[in-house]
C-alpha cells in the first residue's frame, strides 16, 4: 500500500514540474518570453551626423572617404600678389618661389597637364607632356633633378573632396613617370584643390583642373 502511495506522489511531483517548465517557457497559452532588442552593427564606413567619420574624413553618401596624409594641412604661402617673391629670375607659382627654369631644348615649357570633370584619367597630351619630362629627368639635360608634381581642381565641390581629389591627380601623374623610369625619389606630389581655382564656367574651369610641373 505503502510502495503505490509512493509512485502515485513521485508521479505527481514529476507532472507538476511539467508544468512549471512549460509556463516558464511560455507555455499553455502564455505569452511568449520577451526577448531582448539586437542592436544593429553599422557597415565598415558607414557616416551619418551622429557617427562621423574618424580623423575629419569626408562624409559622403554615408560613407566615409579617405583623405590623402599630403594634404592633411594647408599649405604654408611663401608668396602671393602682396608678396612677391624677390631672389632674382624668380616667380611665385602654387604659393612659393621657384627659380628661372632649367633644363635644354625640349626640356623647358613643361605644360600643366589637365583632367575632364571630377576625373583622374591621363588625356593623351597629358601623356606627351609627362613622356618628355620623364626623358628628360632621367636621361636629358634635368638628369637627376627633382620633381614637385601639384593637383588642382575647379570651384565646384567642398574643400575637403576637392584636396583629395588634386592630391589624387598628382598621384596619378607621378605613378606615370614612374612606369616611364623616373626614380620614386625624385617625385614628390601635393594638392592645393581649388584654392587657386579662377574659373567662372566650363570653358575657364578646365584650366582649373591641372598638375602644375615644377623642376628643381
């Protein structure tokens, strides 16, 4: 009598757990157990005005953009209209003074290279322009002189995209001297954007966006 008083309570006892299990788990018609809110992870880049860009990057269609380490600062002026640069045979080009050019025939008048809108691409008298001068700093009478390749850009676009975007063009002219056989030590590139931009519309902005060339 005993032993079935027993298995009756243990029976019981196990039931009752079943129970408490499945009212814990939401069960016999509960509602179900509120899970906690997953926070959304936020793609690598992504930038909107309460998650800025590190380091003052730009912004743009949320998504952070790098900004080249040569154009980090403005550059210092050296010279402008109300300081003329004063050694002799001297000019102020891009902010500071440069010297008479140098260089024989055919290694003189280097051009500034221009670029289409927006554009990094080489145009072909781009490419005429920067194939002499390559000849000439490598086997011409500027053999072994140093190179300042300067990016520039018209108005248009925020300071910010447009120091990127000439320190890109500078690029992009260097790494064509260098498959050309220009040392890499010889070049050295900057960017001034649009702070020298003078242009007013399209026929005054392509002379805007350019690398100016200067010999030392």
């Amino acid at each position: 009598m005993n032993s079935r008083i027993g298995a009756a309570s243990a029976l019981f006892a196990a039931f009752a757990g079943l129970l408490v299990v499945a009212a814990t788990a939401g069960g016999c018609g509960g509602p179900p157990a509120a899970s906690a809110p997953v926070a959304q992870a936020r793609p690598e880049g992504f930038c909107d005005e309460k998650n800025p860009c590190p380091g003052a990057a730009p912004c743009t269609d949320h998504v952070c953009r790098p900004v080249a380490a040569a154009v980090a600062s403005r550059p210092l002026v050296e010279c402008d209209d109300e300081q003329p640069c004063k050694g002799p045979g001297e000019r102020c080009q891009n902010g500071h003074c440069v010297g008479p050019e140098l260089g024989g025939p055919g290694c003189r008048d280097f051009g500034s290279p221009a670029f289409d809108f927006d554009s990094l691409e080489l145009t072909g008298p781009t490419r005429d322009t920067l194939q002499r001068l390559a000849k000439c700093v490598v086997s011409g009478s500027l053999k072994g002189r140093k190179v300042l390749l300067t990016g520039h850009c018209d108005p248009r676009g925020e300071n910010e995209y447009n120091m990127g975007l000439g320190a890109q063009r500078s690029a992009s002219a260097k790494d064509f001297l260098l498959s050309l056989g220009v040392a890499s030590e010889q070049v050295t590139t900057s960017s001034r954007g649009k702070l020298d931009a003078v242009g007013t519309e399209e026929s005054s902005w392509v002379k805007d966006r350019r690398v100016d060339i200067e010999v030392r």
